[in-house]
C-alpha cells in the first residue's frame, strides 16, 4: 500500500508542480517521476514544514517539483 500511495503522491505533486511552474505537462508517467524525485528534493529543502499529513506530503512534493522543473528548464535550454 505504501508504494501505491508514493505513485498517488507523486503524480499528484508533479501535476501540481506542473500547473503552477506553467511547463507543459509531462504525461502522467513523468508527472510520477517528477513527483516523486519532487518530493525528495522538497523534503531536503523544507523538511517537514508542511506537516506530515498527505495535504503536506503534496505541497512538499510539488515545491520540490517546481524546483526540479527550474533545473531541467535551465539544463536544457527550453521550457519543459
């Protein structure tokens, strides 16, 4: 159940990660990973700012994303 929640979590966040950095979006597979890799990046950044809740875990995760957005953005030269 635990993976099944990280997938839930991270498409989620990186949807919302999506919308709100104004990329194009990724599909939902790559919303999955972006949220996930989002959340880790988030939780590094922010720790448990946002609570331990699910509510939490996606407004960490999407920070995370968006963040993780900017980078490829920079890296690649086009809006993602």
């Amino acid at each position: 159940m635990g993976i099944l929640w990280t997938l839930i979590i991270g498409a989620v966040a990186g949807w919302l990660g999506s919308q709100i950095f104004k990329g194009g979006s990724l599909g939902l597979i790559g919303n999955i990973i972006v949220g996930i890799i989002g959340g880790f990046i988030g939780y590094w950044l922010l720790g448990t700012l946002f609570g331990t809740a699910v509510i939490g875990q996606i407004l960490t995760g999407a920070v995370g994303a968006i963040v993780l957005l900017a980078i490829i953005n920079l890296l690649s030269g086009r809006r993602v």
